[in-house]
C-alpha cells in the first residue's frame, strides 16, 4: 500500500483527486452516495486494522461502479486514515478495570467515607486522651489549630501523614506522634468496595492556660530547686557527649545558644521540653529538645520536703565547627 499522502508526493495527490472527480463527476456522487449509506453499518465496530481494510476493500470492488471504485482505491489510504482519527476507532480500548489513586476522591462524594472506629465522639475522645499538649511559654491564652492531612487506605491503616501548615514544632510532633499510633479506621467505600482516600482533620488545641498548675510554684517557695544527678560538670558531660551537631547548620557554619525549659516531674523524669527565646533555625531548636528529651531522672525540687513537679531551664550552647582553614591559620 502506497501511502502517498504522508510523503512530499501528497500535491500530486490532490491533482490526481481534481482530476478523476472532474472526469466521471456524476459517477463520483453516485458512488459516494452509496459509499455514505453502506459506511454505517460497520462504522461503529470495533475492528482492528486489518479488518477494516478488508471491510473497505470488499465494498469499494462489490457495490460500486468500476470508474468510481478506481477512484476510491486510490483515495483508499486518505479515507482509512479519516475514519482512524475519529473518536470511536482513536480511543484504545482497555477492560482492565483499576482503582484510582487516592487523590482522585477528594473533590468527589464516596458511597461512605471513611471513619474513625466508634464515629466523632470517640474522635474527640481518642484525641483529648492520647495527645500530649508540650509546654510553650506564651504570654496569652491562645487557641490553635493544627490541620493533619492523611490517607486511609482502603485496609484502614493511616499513610502519608504530614501537618499541613506547621506553626509550633514541639506541638506539630506530638500530633503526629499520635497519629502514628492510631488505630486503623473504617476505610471509605465506592461501589461498595473498599478505597484509599485523603482526608483532612483538623484539631483544635488550647495553650497557655494561666490558671495555675501545681508545677508553677514560684521558685522562692521551693525548698529545693531540681538538680541533675552529679552536679554541673554531669550536666555538661552529658550534653557534650550526647550533641550532634546538626549537619544543616554544620554546613552553614551556624552556631549560637538555645535555652530549653522542661519540666522535672516528681518522680525525676524530664517532659514537655520547649526552647525559649528567637529560633536560630537549622535544626539546634530540634536538636537542644532532643538532648534534653534523653537526660536520665533528675533529682525533683521539693517543697515542704515533698517532691513536686517543677519547671526548669538548662541552656545548651552551639559552637561551629572550624574550618580546616582557619585552625591551620590558628596554628600558623
């Protein structure tokens, strides 16, 4: 077959169709007439190529006129071509039936989504009971949200989870810390099969509550201040072996001092670290609440000769590491 009409030779082509149509232009209508009322019948079956060459073939040699059926053979390939190009022959037929990614359901309505097991209320119950709200030193009662975007998948366990806009980074943590340790939830359906789908949750946390709390005692009142166990020179052995020098800041030649608060529960333990003050950024924030985090128990404050639960400060100092140029300048 000589599918001239994608070649240079497609002006030749055209002249030739002028040609013949002028020639036997009464047998052209005719013949297209016919062509038009019998096309139909096999227009909407879904044939492969070959099929359809040999459907054209056989009805341009049987049911037209011999001077019209030259001219349509030699149009054959332009005619082939039109009817591949229309939507019922250019779409790939594919009965493989497969599930949409999750994103696809976000902006539609699912038979059921999905749940948390128990429905709202034991949402809210499961929240209230297992977040753990960290301290953060503010100078007004504030309320905030923090917005968890996730996806159930369609077994229910939860994937993907990220804080959306992250705003207070002790908080963001613990949120997520406690949607790692969900129980799976009830997955979302369509068409009565289970599916993966987004869902976005947002949770409102109140801080800096000013009603006082028995570890705000004023620190005059105490009759002992927390103490690490061995003093000082423990304190500062500890954290020097304990630092890792964030690679971030490390590579940026940053440095600086981050002061960290924490409580010292009545049994010793150290919880809810903060750091206080502007943030320096790459990662000593994260890095000073890590060590503070892994200290062993302390020795608790005492009032009246009781152990109570207090509030207490270390700060933890950054020094950048040299350059290898500058210690050979040093030593210069």
């Amino acid at each position: 077959m000589n599918f001239f009409f994608i070649t240079p030779q497609f002006g030749r082509a055209k002249v030739m169709f002028i040609l013949i149509a002028t020639n036997n232009f009464e047998g052209y209508f005719r013949g297209l007439l016919t062509f038009c009322r019998c096309f139909h019948s096999f227009i909407h079956v879904r044939a492969n190529s070959p099929k359809l060459v040999y459907l054209f073939n056989l009805f341009i040699t049987n049911r037209l006129p011999p001077s019209t059926a030259l001219f349509f053979m030699q149009i054959r390939p332009i005619v082939i071509f039109f009817f591949f190009s229309l939507p019922a022959f250019a779409q790939q037929q594919d009965s493989t039936v497969r599930e949409p990614d999750p994103g696809f359901y976000e902006n539609i309505q699912a038979d059921q989504l999905p749940a948390f097991p128990g429905g709202p209320e034991r949402l809210r119950s499961y929240i209230s009971s297992n977040l753990t709200v960290p301290y953060i030193r503010l100078e007004n009662d504030t309320t905030v949200v923090v917005t968890v975007d996730f996806v159930v998948e369609h077994t229910g366990e939860l994937s993907n989870i990220r804080v959306r806009n992250p705003g207070f980074r002790q908080l963001d943590k613990e949120v997520l810390l406690m949607f790692t340790r969900m129980p799976p939830w009830e997955p979302g359906y369509l068409h009565r099969k289970p599916v993966s789908l987004n869902v976005s949750l947002p949770i409102t946390v109140n801080l800096g509550n000013t009603k006082r709390k028995p570890y705000d005692v004023p620190v005059p009142e105490l009759s002992n201040l927390p103490q690490y166990r061995g003093g000082g020179q423990a304190l500062a052995y500890f954290i020097r072996k304990t630092l890792q020098y964030p690679a971030e800041a490390r590579k940026a030649g940053i440095g600086g001092a981050v002061t960290v608060e924490f409580l010292v529960m009545s049994n010793g333990t150290v919880g809810n670290a903060g750091t206080l003050g502007e943030v320096i950024g790459y990662g000593l924030e994260e890095e000073a609440v890590r060590i503070v985090e892994k200290m062993p128990r302390w020795i608790p404050a005492k009032l009246d000769g009781k152990a109570v639960t207090a509030k207490h400060k270390v700060i933890i100092r950054f020094e950048p590491p040299r350059s290898s140029a500058a210690q050979k300048e040093k030593t210069d």
